[in-house]
C-alpha cells in the first residue's frame, strides 16, 4: 500500500509539475500572442495616412516655394558680381599698360581711344552711336526706380551726366561677351612712370554682362563706370520741352544722299535734299543729340515767351508792333544782329508741301513772323528738343 501510495504521490506530483509547464507555456503563449497583437497594433498606429502624407507633401512645396526663387536670386547676383568684377579688372588692367605705354591720353574722339583700346582687350565689334543697337540693348532699366530708357537718344557723353566731355558715344562689344556703351575724357591724365594714375577716370562706360539677355537693369546685370546719369541732357526745359542745346546757325551743307534717306526714313523731315540744304543739316544736328527739330506749335511757345505777347503757330501775316525780350531771346542761344534776319526750322509739313522752315525776321524793335517757302538769305537758326 505504501508503495502504491508512493506511486500515486510521485503520479500526482508528476501530473501536477506537468500540468504548471502546461499553465507556464500556456501563459508564455499568450503573452506571446498580446506581444504579437500590441506589435501589430503599433505598426498600425505607425503609419501614415494618405492625408498626412499630402499635407506633408503641400508643406515642403510651400517651403520650397518661398527658399528656392530667392536662393537662385542669389545665386544670379552674385554670377552678376563676379562677372562685373572680372570684366572691370580686366578692363582697368589694359588701361593701365596704356598708361605704361602713353597711349592712355590725347584723343579728341571716343572712336580713337576705343581703336587704342582694343588693342590690349578683345572687342569683337564697334558701333557707332546711329547704330548703337547693333552692339547694345535698346531699352535698359536704370536707377533706383529701374527708368526705362532708350538708348538710341544716347548720343555724346552729356547723356551720361557728363556735361565737360564734348566726345560721342560708341557701342562696343567684347570678346567674353559683355557689351557695352563708352565715351572718352578728353582730360584725360596719364603719367607712365606712375602707378597711381587713376586709369579709370579716362572713360565712362555702361556696361551689361550678360549681353542682349534679360533683365537689363542698373546693379544686377547692368552696371556702370563714371555714368552719373541716363538719358538727356536738357540745356534748358520750358513749356513741357526739353530743348537740347543753344539755338543755332547750321552750316550750309554737305548732306549726302545717304544722310538725306537716312532723316525721310526715321522721320524727322519728309523732304530733303542732298548737298547744300541747311534744313537738313539744322535736322541732322538734331538727330545726332538724340533729338528733333522744332515744330510750330514750340516755337510759337519760344516766341510768345520771347516777344512777351500771344503768338499763334497759324500766324502768317506781317506784325510790325512786337517787342522782344533780348534777355528771354537769350536763354534760348539766339544772338540778334541789327535787322539780320533770322530762321528757325521745324519739322512739320503741310499738305505734302515742305514747310519745314518756320521763318523769324527780327529788328531792332520789330518782328516778322511768317510761315510757309523758305527763303534763301540767313543766317539760319534752328532749335533741337526731345
């Protein structure tokens, strides 16, 4: 019985240390499977949805909206610099063997010191100022408030605030592919045995790195050497006119045949005739400073002013009671001599006829104001505006 109940104990024990590593696996199993059910769990709550996967999306474009236009900004800008600064040192290196050589001063035009010059840096293509569009934009944007400006009126060195240099301006394009606009300082200094002369002061130079291509436009592309100001010089502005220059007397004559085409196709007269025509030579001084001549309608303006009374530009009787103003008539260049009379010219027509001439004779205390043929006795006046 002892030994039956012995084996019934060591049974029992038996069945019962069986039965807890049934209860431990059983309970390992299911913390196994709660371990694998909260994992999965996890990875499920883990993920993104569509929705957040979209605005995450919609948020780095917006980021990359704003950085990326201002990071290629830069990037140009500071493209724009270096170019700027490699051309300019280029340029003010050949100047300065110039100097070395004495062949930095002593010209009289821009068109000889640009021969000179091109001698010691690459240009591929000069031009002259009736051609400047050949070598350089049309339009540029200028200053602060980027101006847009015409750079066919950019004739002499005036039209770049520069009143003291009586040079014109030329068109150059250069090998590294800048182009640009430049006139010479007829003061220009030079001294070979220094090397403290400052070379650059011998020019004034408009110039845009990345040639014919956008955006054109002052402290980006476009920059400058000595240029204080674009655009036209006005010797003096009056009744919403910016007149160019003193009146004068133009010289008879010579007018080519190609100068002739040359004022019909860009408009500034209708008829012209080649040789001795000083109507054509008062129009071509005009277009030369960027400008035109005058039409009646100012100078009826300059006359009223000058004679102090009304004065229609229809007017074309005699009038033997005006007065000028020789103070006024001065502002304007005009130089009166005894009865010598006195013509200036306009561009206007009339029913296909030339009336280009727009005729003043003035006396000591009288005037005549008349309008239609020319005649051919002088001296001959003309009036340059824009």
């Amino acid at each position: 019985m002892s030994v039956k109940s012995d084996g019934n104990a060591i049974t029992t024990q038996t069945t019962s240390a069986r039965n807890d590593k049934f209860i431990e696996r059983s309970e390992c199993k299911g913390l196994n499977v709660l371990a694998s059910y909260r994992l999965n769990d996890f990875k499920r709550n883990a993920a993104f949805t569509l929705a957040e996967v979209l605005i995450t999306l919609a948020i780095i474009g917006i980021v990359a909206a704003l950085t990326i236009p201002t990071l290629i900004q830069n990037f140009q800008q500071e493209a724009w610099d270096t170019a700027s600064q490699v051309f300019q040192r280029k340029l003010e290196e050949s100047l300065k063997v110039m100097n070395v050589q004495g062949t930095l001063a002593g010209y009289t035009t821009t068109e000889a010191f640009v021969d000179e010059l091109s001698k010691h840096i690459k240009i591929t293509k000069i031009c002259k100022n009736d051609d400047i569009t050949s070598c350089f934009e049309d339009k540029v944007y200028w200053g602060s408030e980027n101006e847009e400006i015409d750079t066919t009126i950019l004739k002499t060195a005036k039209n770049f605030g520069l009143e003291e240099w009586d040079t014109e301006i030329l068109g150059v394009q250069f090998a590294n592919g800048t182009t640009g606009l430049i006139a010479y300082n007829p003061n220009c200094y030079q001294d070979p045995y220094s090397n403290q002369v400052d070379t650059l002061n011998c020019l004034a130079i408009l110039y845009d790195t990345s040639a014919y291509k956008l955006p054109n436009t002052s402290s980006k592309d476009l920059r400058s050497i000595n240029v204080s100001k674009l655009g036209l010089s006005c010797f003096k502005e009056f009744e919403g006119m910016c007149i160019l220059a003193e009146a004068f007397t133009p010289d008879s004559g010579p007018i080519t045949e190609e100068d002739c085409n040359n004022l019909i196709s860009e408009g500034y007269l209708k008829e012209c005739f080649a040789g001795n025509d000083p109507v054509a030579v008062a129009a071509n001084t005009c277009r030369s400073l960027g400008g035109r001549l005058t039409n009646r309608e100012e100078l009826a303006k300059i006359a009223s002013y000058i004679y102090e009374t009304p004065i229609s530009a229809d007017r074309d009787d005699t009038s033997w009671s005006l007065y000028r103003n020789i103070e006024k008539a001065s502002e304007f260049g005009y130089v009166f001599r005894g009865n010598v009379l006195a013509y200036a010219y306009t561009s206007d027509e009339v029913e296909g006829e030339r009336a280009d001439v727009y005729e003043f004779a003035y006396g000591p205390f009288q005037a005549y104001f008349y309008q239609g043929d020319r005649f051919t006795y002088g001296p001959y006046w003309a009036v340059c505006v824009h």
